[in-house]
C-alpha cells in the first residue's frame, strides 16, 4: 500500500440535483485522457459511496498531492447558474463525514483538506 497522509475533498462541478455516478465521471476523465477515474470515492446525492480509482493506484485529482493522497468527490458543487455553492444533501454531509471517519482510522496520519487548497478553484465549493 502506498503511504498516504492527505484526503483531499472536491465536487464533481455539476448543478445541484442533478444525478450522476462514478461511472459518468470515469467516462469524463478518460475523454481528458485519463486510464480511468481520477477519484479514489465518490458520494452521489442519496449518500451511497461509490469506489473509483482503486486505493492501491495513485490518484489524479491534485496536482502535485497525487501520489500520497485520497481524492474523495461529492456529486454537485455548482447552482442552477454555474456559481459554486455548496450542494450537499443531508445524506451526502453524513457519508462524507463517515467516510472520512474511516479513512482516518485506516490512515490515522492523514489530514484532510479541500481541492482549492492546492489550485486556484471554488472546489469543492464550501
């Protein structure tokens, strides 16, 4: 296992309410040029985590952090306009905030940050 010592939160960068899943942001990614998802977990609207990049693989969600982090990505982030703005469902604050617990018990060194700590981005938009 790789060593990990970050969990870097974002958001998919959708408008709230809309519905998508690991699998349309893995499509996503690979018409960037991505192998595959660059996110390690994704927490759609009614709070169910999905899996995307396989923890043991590096991640491609922050620049420069890749190599020794988790990206974790909730579905939304933008408003009806396009504006950041936090659009966190109640159940997807609650398996955030699980998942979280649990990666920290897994990596008990890991500290958690936001996406717009390492790039000039709204992400992940609270």
């Amino acid at each position: 296992m790789r060593r990990i010592d970050m969990i870097i939160l974002h958001c998919s960068a959708t408008k709230e309410g809309q519905h998508f899943t690991a699998k349309d942001i893995d499509y996503w990614h690979r018409l960037r040029g991505y192998t595959m998802i660059g996110y390690h977990f994704v927490v759609l609207l009614d709070g169910r985590v999905e899996e995307g990049r396989p923890l043991t693989m590096v991640g491609a969600h922050t620049y420069g952090h890749n190599t020794h982090s988790i990206g974790v990505c909730y579905i939304g982030g933008l408003d009806i306009d396009g504006n950041a703005k936090d659009t966190r469902t109640v159940p997807q604050r609650q398996a955030l905030e699980k998942l979280i617990a649990d990666l920290q018990q897994r990596f008990p060194n890991a500290t958690v940050h936001k996406h717009n700590e390492f790039a000039n981005k709204d992400c992940p938009s609270f």
